[in-house]
C-alpha cells in the first residue's frame, strides 16, 4: 500500500524521530526534506493560530499535507503569560536561562504557582483541518532543579510527582507532557484514518 505523504513543519530532529517512529503508516517528512528554509512568521496570538499558521504555509507553498505544532508555558499568576511568547519571553535571544531567571523573577515569592504546559497540534489532511491539544499541569519550584531536557523543565514540576521535568529522562517525560499527549492524539487519529 501507497504510504500518504504528511509533512512536519519543525526543524527539530528529536520531534521528527520520535513522531517518525509512532507513525509508521505514513511517510513523514521534514522541512529540511523539503528544502524549505523559510523563516515561518509565528505571529498569532495563541498556540492554536501559530500552529495553524505554520500548517496553512506548506499547504499552501507545496500542496501537501502538513501538520505543525507550539507550545507554550501558562502561568495562572502572570495571566498565563509567557503562553505564545515562551521561546522569547526574555527578548528576541530565546535564551532558556534568561527566560527562567525573568520567570522567577515575576512570580517571585507568590504563592500561587500553578503552570500548565500546552501544546497546539494544526493537521491539515486532504482538504480538511483538525486541531489536537495536549496539556501538562503542574507547579513552578522557587529554583531550577535538575540538567536533562531543555527550556523551562529545569523550574517546571509535573503535579503528582515530587521532581522537575529536567530530573526525568526523556521517555518518562513524553508519557506525560503536554507534547506527548498532544502527539498520541495526533497518532490515534491518523492511525484510524482512511484514505
Ligand atoms: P515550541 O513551540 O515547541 O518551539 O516551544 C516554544 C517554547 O516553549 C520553547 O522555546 C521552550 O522555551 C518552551 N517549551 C516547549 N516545550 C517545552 C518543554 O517540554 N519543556 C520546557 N520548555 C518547553
């Protein structure tokens, strides 16, 4: 049977492996596949719009199909910022460090320090649209904890569980982040779609 061709708008090549390896019904392809260097603008003002926007880019540029996806951290305290604005929240240097230490440095002593990572899935298939959510509830800690992993895991603690993301490896990260339910979605839809 024909695999159908479904572009991944990322550039990241650990997304791509892991996406690649659960969706083995279809022929993922990456921008670099595509040669497609464009510098995508995330202009929206939500997870969803972004995604939508990188989506409806290769759609349009190139026909195919596509999904595409952004995350974002919510902070109750701060009015869910930094949300859209996490990669930069520091300013334009997406500096991971600089973006904990102004995090810490807003929600200072608070006692609310309720968080939620959000991640927005935009799939278009054959003409159609279908959004995906996946969402990780939990805390932010006074200070960083922990090496593994990458932007705010280091000072994000996952409700029922008594470390930071960046204390956990990696496979026991995605069965319960918000990226990883977002893509399980994703799977289960694809996996039972026809075509
Ligand atoms: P992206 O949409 O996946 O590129 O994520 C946007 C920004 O959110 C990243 O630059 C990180 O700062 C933050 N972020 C996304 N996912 C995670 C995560 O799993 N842990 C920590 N930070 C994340």
């Amino acid at each position: 049977m024909n695999k159908l061709k479904l572009v991944f708008a990322t550039n990241n090549q650990n997304k791509l492996k892991e996406v690649q390896a659960m969706l083995t019904n279809f022929e993922i392809i990456s921008l670099a596949d595509l040669n497609c260097f464009d510098d995508i603008p995330e202009i929206a003002e939500t997870l969803e719009g972004n995604a939508i926007i990188k989506a409806n880019f290769i759609t349009e540029k190139y026909g195919l199909n596509c999904f595409a996806d952004d995350t974002g951290l919510e902070v109750e305290a701060l009015n869910n910022e930094p949300g859209v604005f996490s990669a930069r929240y520091a300013g334009g240097t997406n500096s991971a460090e600089e973006n904990m230490k102004k995090l810490l440095k807003n929600l200072s002593n608070n006692f609310n320090r309720k968080a939620q990572f959000r991640t927005a899935i935009a799939l278009n298939i054959q003409g159609k649209q279908f959004i995906f959510e996946g969402i990780c509830k939990g805390s932010i800690l006074k200070k960083k904890q922990g090496d593994k992993g990458f932007g705010y895991d280091p000072i994000f603690m996952p409700a029922g569980f008594n470390k930071s993301f960046a204390e956990m490896n990696m496979s026991e990260k995605s069965t319960i982040s918000h990226r990883g339910k977002a893509i399980e979605k994703l799977v289960t839809f694809l996996n039972n779609y026809t075509w």
